[in-house]
C-alpha cells in the first residue's frame, strides 16, 4: 500500500539547537534562491544555466553542511543509544 497510516511512523526527535540550526539552513537557501534568481534576470537570455550555476554552486555545500551540522548537534545520549 502506498499510503500508511501516519501514527506508525517513528517521531523525530529534535533538540532546540537542531531546531534553530534547521530554520538557519532554511533561512540561507532562500536567500541563495533570492540571490541567484536576482543574478539570473540580469542575463534573460541565459536565464535557466545561470540559475542553475549560480544556485546549485551554493546550495550544495549549504545542504551537505546542514546536513552534517544537523548530525553534529544531536543530543550526546541519542547518539550513544544507536
């Protein structure tokens, strides 16, 4: 079945510092969308790869960085139990 029943999904478990580092990532690949979108409408003929170069160029190391900062900061005792 492709649809489940949600109550049977493991909850995520997040400190207030994950919390606060999730929004921040959030809050810099918007601004990376903002910048490269800005970047690209100076150039409408090129629009699409300029986008592409220019947002991917930074969203990339933002993600591998949130994702390995998200792992960094998780509790001390929930690292120890897996």
């Amino acid at each position: 079945m492709i649809l489940r029943d949600d109550s049977e999904a493991p909850r995520i478990q997040m400190n207030g510092r994950q919390k606060l580092f999730i929004l921040a990532i959030d809050l810099a690949i918007i601004s990376e969308l903002c910048i490269a979108m800005s970047v690209a409408t100076a150039n409408p003929d090129n629009f699409t790869p300029a986008f592409m170069k220019i947002f991917f160029a930074m969203f990339l190391p933002t993600l591998v960085a949130g994702f390995l900062g998200h792992r960094k900061l998780r509790d001390r005792t929930e690292s120890a139990r897996s």
